[in-house]
C-alpha cells in the first residue's frame, strides 16, 4: 500500500516536472528566437571580419601538416577572444584544441584548414592565372570554414557570457584533410571523449545540411615501398633488383584487380619514388595509394589485398616491401536530430543576395571550365545558387565518391556538416579553378550566411537540452546500432607530419611576398589588382 502511494506521489511529481519542463523550454524558446535574431543581425555587420580572415587565410597557401602561418593566425584570433589554446594535440605541430566556456554542454565546431597541390590561382578572375606557378592553392576552399566557424562562436560566446548559459565551446582545425590525415587521431587519442555534440563546416555551393548515410567513401591511404639493390643499368643490369619493377607490377596487378572490385570502390596512385636517373637500377622506389570503398569491412578488404600484392610483387622481383598507413576516413554518417535543428535555420537564414558581378563571375567561370548543365542533385547549374538546397535523408544511390575524415568523429560523437555557399557550382574540385571565387564577395557572403546557421544552431543546442539528448538517442540506436567504428589507424601509428615539408619549404618564401595585407589594403582582391569580376586576361598585365 505504501509502495502504491509512493509510486503516485512519484508519478504527480514526474508530471509536475513534465510540465514544468514544458515552460521552461516554452519560455526559452522566446528567449532563444530573440537571441537567435539579435545575432543575425549583429552578423549583418561582421562582413569585414568575414572578408579579411578568409582572404588572409587563402594568401597563406598551406598544405596539409604544414599549415603554420594559418594555424598561428587564427589562434591568435581566439586567444584575443579569450579562448585557451591547447597547441600540437595528437603529436601533429599545426593541430590545436581551443576553449571557452564552462560545463555542459561540450560542443565541438571544426573544419578543415588545408590546400592542394599546384592549384595557386589568382581570385576574382575568369581564367586560369596562377599568383605562383605550381605553387600550393585554396582550390578547395578550405581557407573560408575555420573563419565562419571563429565568427560564430564569437558571437554565441558574447549572448553566453551576458546570460550566463552554461556550457563549452571547443574549435578545432582539420589538418591535412586533403590527406585524411588527422580527425581519426584526434579520436584515437581522446579529444572528443567529453563533446556532447559536433558541427562541422564545409565550403560547397548552396547552403545545406544532410543526415544518416552520406552516400560517400571511406578509405586507408597507404604508402608502399621498396627496396632492391642498384647495378649500372647498362654495364650490369642483371646484377640489380629494381624497386621501381616492383611500384609497377603492383600498379598492374591492382590494375587487373579493379575488374573484380565492386563498383563502388576507388583506387588511385602516384609513384612517389620512381628511382634517381635511367642509368642506376633503381634500388629503392615507392607507390602510393588511396583505397576507397562504402564500408569498413569492404575497405579492410581492400586494404589486406593491396598489403599481398605489395608482397607478392617483392617475391617476384627480390625487393624487400615495406607499407606505411598514412591517412584514414570511414564512410560519411551524419546526425538526424541536429540537421534538422539546423535545417530550420537554413530556411529562416536563406541564400546571399548575389550581385550581378558575383554572377557574371560565376558564369564566365562555368564557361571556362565547361562546367554539367545540372548538378549531381538535380538542379540546374546556371550562375549561383538562388535557391536553398532541401534537407536530404540518407542518400539513395551512390553519388559522392569521395571521403572525409569527419567520418571518424562522426561516428564517436553525434556531428552534421554545415554545408555554405561560397563556391561556385559546377566547378571539377581539387582545381585551380575551384580558387577562384574563394577570396571574393562570392566566398564572403557566403560565409557571413553560413556564421549565421552555425551561430543559431549553436544557441538552439545550448538552450534545448532535447536536441543534444535526441541526437545521442540517434546516434546509439539508429547509426551505430548494427555498425560498430573500427578504427583503421592502430594505437601507435604515427600522423604523417612529414608529408608536404619539401613542397612549402620551397613555396613558403615566394608565397610569402603575397600574404594579405589588411592595413594597407580592403580585400585581397585589391592587394592583387584585380578589378572584380576580371573578366579577360588584361593586356601587358
Ligand atoms: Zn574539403
């Protein structure tokens, strides 16, 4: 009988706490609008802000792991900022956590900060000029997410501080993205073992988010190499054993072997050590490969197979085969409960108000590089997106090959991935051309809009407990239910930090002569003389 009244009285005040609950969310829920519209409107006036991080960033041209001078200028951002800094997390120099704030919740914002190779290209122009011939470039656009994700937390950070919400922010880089080359690390090595939640950003050509199954791959890269004994090539070639014979009976091998792949698999390689001159036998040689593939076991599969090969091919030509992983992502899965918090934001936010030089920029660049008539998702390509991409579900048909690592966190702690309008669509990726609207009015705005979704987003996960709690539930009885995160990177594997030196070691001092300048000029585009948009190549320039 006591029990009975005691679970009575334990249901009156579970209903009592139910409805008050009710209120206090009823009653946030005002508050949160009014702070949500009172940061896009102060983000109306961060243009300037926008403008001279991404610009600094995309002069600085740095590669994976060896992304110094970006690294150092955007903590220096946060340490102003009042964040605390935490440099060289999981053993990678360029690789940092920053904080601010106190207690829960924990969310993480990231995004890559990166280049690619031999994409130096001149902003704000419809053809191909390099600022450095073969020099690295943000052909990616990799320069813009870290500053819209700065900016965002900047902004929460002030309506935190003056309302006393609880919570911490934590902002990190991808370093060596292009490389898959760090956020399995970061996992690996406990970094986000207290996030509650992660927002990722990632420069694209709409504004966007999706969910559950991203419909791309994940991969190991892993480098092979050889080891043979030299002779003189002419006087004595019987007396060598020549790595680089091994490098290319492999690359034939696996060659062969794709006809028996699946066909959502891709493989790729370049010869990183192909011997010194014709004349020596070459004695050591190397290949190295990205093996990609839509799930774990089918990419460990993959990945053991190569490993044979490479030995196989040592036996075959008596050179001894050693492999290094270098870089690791599994397949894209992303948060439901958060993409649809940010969604409704996306909605209220909108596209930038395009002018019509950043169209006729955007056009005369799809002209250039003969760009699809209608894009992947349906739509047509034509100018820039004037029209919001939809909340996408988990992809139906494969359509995106390729991978990042923000898979890996993805996959420990409930993450979406911002996707924001400051590229044009259409484009190849991983181009000279992919450059060059990403330090233009065209990466600004959309930049500026994609501060704002994270911003919003942000206070509605401080300030709705239901969101970060629906999105574990999603994450532990929806995504990882059946598929369990094997990492691919063992306990003690290294980050590649050596790869890339050689090529900023040379680039870094000419590219140094092209560093943005804010106190002597607006934009970079003005530092560069450019007149925006440069439509032909200006004689005698
Ligand atoms: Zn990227």
């Amino acid at each position: 009988m006591i029990y009975k009244k005691l679970i009575l009285l334990l249901a009156i005040v579970g209903f009592r706490g139910q409805i008050d609950a009710q209120n206090a969310v009823a009653v946030s829920n005002q508050k949160t609008e009014a702070w949500k519209k009172e940061i896009v409107n102060s983000l109306d006036g961060k243009y300037k802000s926008a403008q001279e991080m991404v610009d600094m960033v995309f002069s600085f041209s740095e590669l994976g792991f060896q992304e110094m001078e970006t690294s150092a200028y955007l903590t220096g951002i946060l340490k102003k900022n009042g964040f605390s800094i935490e440099p060289g997390i999981s053993g990678v120099p360029t690789a940092w956590l920053a904080k601010w704030g106190n207690g829960k919740p924990v969310i993480a914002l990231g995004s890559d900060i990166d280049c690619i190779p031999k994409a130096s290209q001149k902003p704000g122009v419809a053809y191909k000029e390099a600022i450095i011939e073969d020099a690295p470039g943000h052909g990616e656009g990799h320069n813009s997410g870290l500053p819209l994700v700065i900016l965002a937390a900047i902004e929460v950070k002030k309506i935190m501080e003056r309302e006393k919400i609880p919570g911490t922010l934590v902002i990190w880089p991808g370093v060596a993205e292009e490389l898959l080359g760090t956020k399995a690390w970061y996992i690996r090595d406990g970094y986000f073992k207290n996030v509650d939640a992660c927002i990722f950003t990632h420069v694209s050509s709409n504004l966007g988010v999706s969910w559950g199954d991203a419909g791309n791959t994940g991969l190991v890269s892993v480098e092979f190499k050889f080891e043979g004994s030299s002779a003189h090539a002419a006087g004595g070639p019987w007396r060598g054993k020549s790595a680089l014979d091994a490098v290319e009976l492999m690359d034939v091998a696996w060659n062969f072997k794709r006809e028996h792949l699946k066909p959502t698999q891709r493989s790729h390689y370049v010869i990183t050590d192909g011997g010194d001159q014709p004349n020596v036998v070459p004695s050591k040689a190397a290949v190295w490969y990205y093996l990609r593939e839509r799930n774990y076991e089918d990419i460990k599969s993959m990945y053991d197979e190569a490993i044979l090969y490479s030995k196989s091919v040592a036996e075959m030509t008596g050179t001894k085969v050693s492999h290094q992983l270098l870089g690791a992502a599994w397949p894209g899965h992303f948060n439901k409960p958060i993409a649809e918090a940010m969604y409704r934001n996306i909605k209220t936010i909108g596209l930038p108000t395009w002018d019509a030089a950043d169209q006729q920029l955007a056009r005369a660049v799809q002209k250039l590089v003969n760009a699809p008539k209608v894009s992947f998702r349906g739509q047509p390509i034509d100018g820039l997106a004037t029209k919001v991409d939809t909340l996408d579900g988990p992809a139906q048909n494969f359509m995106m090959a390729g991978s990042d690592d923000i898979a890996d966190i993805a996959w420990n702690v409930p993450t979406v991935v911002c996707r924001y309008p400051s590229n044009i669509p259409g484009l190849p990726g991983h181009n000279w051309a992919d450059a060059i609207a990403m330090a233009t009015p065209i990466a600004h705005k959309g930049v500026v809009a994609g501060t704002k979704v994270v911003a919003t987003t942000l206070v509605d996960m401080l300030t709705n407990p239901k969101i970060i709690a629906d999105a574990w539930d999603y994450h532990n009885n929806v995504q990882t239910k059946e598929v369990k995160y094997i990492p691919f990177i063992q306990t003690d594997t290294p980050p590649a930090i050596h790869l890339n030196k050689k090529i900023m070691d040379e680039f870094r001092p000419q590219l140094k002569k092209y560093y943005y300048d804010p106190s002597k000029y607006k934009t970079y585009l003005e530092q560069l003389g450019i007149q925006y948009p440069q439509l032909e190549k200006q004689s005698g320039g």
